[in-house]
C-alpha cells in the first residue's frame, strides 16, 4: 500500500520533472519576441517596429497558451 503510493508519487513527480522545462522553455520562446519588441518600442521611439511585428509577436504569445494543453498531456 504505502510503497506503491510512494512510488505513484515519484512517478508524478518524475512526469513533473520532464515537463517543466519544456512548459518553461516554450514560455521563453514564445514571449521573449513580445517584450523584446515592446521594450525597443517604450525605449527607442525613433526606432521603426512595422505593426506587422508587433502582431506577429503579440500572436506568437498567445501560441504559448495554444502549446500549453498539449505539452501538459
């Protein structure tokens, strides 16, 4: 009883371990475009960023939220 218990929790925990970076790394890859963009836009505003850009990263974040179910399945 209680070692198999223990073990289903190490196993959970195993899975955890697996997918957290994963979850993480798509986070960074899929949010860093946006606030890079936005941080050039707030500290350089002669800097031209074409609207295209800042949809396109806006759009890839919320892709982060897309990924998300099927990362943690």
């Amino acid at each position: 009883g209680s070692k198999r218990r223990r073990a289903k929790i190490t196993g959970r925990e195993r899975k955890a371990m697996r997918v957290l970076p994963v979850v993480v790394g798509a986070f960074l890859v899929c949010w860093t475009p946006f606030f890079v963009v936005h941080i050039t836009r707030a500290l350089c505003p002669a800097c031209a960023v074409p609207p295209q850009l800042v949809s396109a990263v806006t759009w890839l974040g919320y892709v982060n939220s897309a990924l998300n179910p099927l990362i943690y399945t």
